[in-house]
C-alpha cells in the first residue's frame, strides 16, 4: 500500500494556485474569456487534457 505524502501534494497545491489562479474562481471577464479559448483548445485533444479540463470545467461554470 502506497501513503500519501502530504508534503509533495502540498507543493503541487502551491505550484497549482501559483499557476493557476483562477482555480478559486475567475475574478475578471478577461480572465474568463482567457480561460474560454484555453478550454476550446484543450477539448480538441480531451484524452491529454483531461484533468486540466476537469479543472477548469467547474471553475467556468460558476460564472
């Protein structure tokens, strides 16, 4: 069995919001226009982009 280290998911943590920051929700229409034409190019290829996809996705549809 394989435990979790709570430290590297820390870091990941970290680097996602650092990276990506709308994560907690889009805060202006230019970053949501931005994040609509990612999504459209992401969903082109959806089996490699799938977990970015499955982040954003619930993010844009709050707005």
């Amino acid at each position: 069995m394989r435990i979790m280290n709570v430290e590297v998911m820390q870091e990941v943590s970290r680097q996602i919001e650092a990276t990506m920051p709308w994560i907690h929700g889009i805060t202006s229409r230019k970053q949501y226009d931005e994040l609509i034409e990612l999504m459209d190019s992401l969903v082109e290829d959806y089996d490699t982009n799938q977990t970015l996809i499955d982040l954003m996705f619930p993010v844009i549809e709050q707005i």
